[in-house]
C-alpha cells in the first residue's frame, strides 16, 4: 500500500478513500485537463511467495483507459521492490 501511496504523490493526486483493512485505495488525478478516478484493491498476501494480487478500477474522462490501465500497473510493477 505504501508503493500506492507513493504514486498517488507523484501523480499530485488527492486520496478520496483509503481502507487498510479491506486493502482498497481509491484517488483522483487531474493531468492534461481530464480528470478520473483509480481505484486498486490489493488482495491476501501470500507469505510463501511474498506476493499479493492486486486490481484495479479506472473511471473518468479519459478515452485510453486500457492504456491508462497498462501504465498504472506498468508503473506500479517498476516501484515494487521485487
């Protein structure tokens, strides 16, 4: 979740909802006068392999969600320390 946190900094986003417990972070950014929302919800750690599933929810005016999707994880997946 710190790894989120970091990225919501970076982005200059403004956090809207964020759940520990239940493992969902949910911010808005505001980049190239569009708006939209992302929500990720990270799941079970598994202690075998240190790892945890992690989605994500996109929701706003940008038309290349998908490809707002692929670099949200692209940039995720560069942070983590694996």
């Amino acid at each position: 979740m710190n790894t989120i946190f970091d990225i919501i900094e970076l982005q200059k986003g403004r956090l809207i909802l964020s759940d520990a417990i239940r493992g969902v972070v949910y911010y808005k950014v505001s980049m190239y006068g569009h708006e939209w929302e992302l929500m990720y919800n990270i799941g079970e750690i598994y202690r075998q392999t240190n790892q945890s599933s992690v989605t994500l929810r996109i929701i706003g005016e940008r038309r290349e969600n998908e490809k707002e999707m692929r670099r949200a994880f692209a940039l995720l997946e560069s942070m983590l320390n694996l």
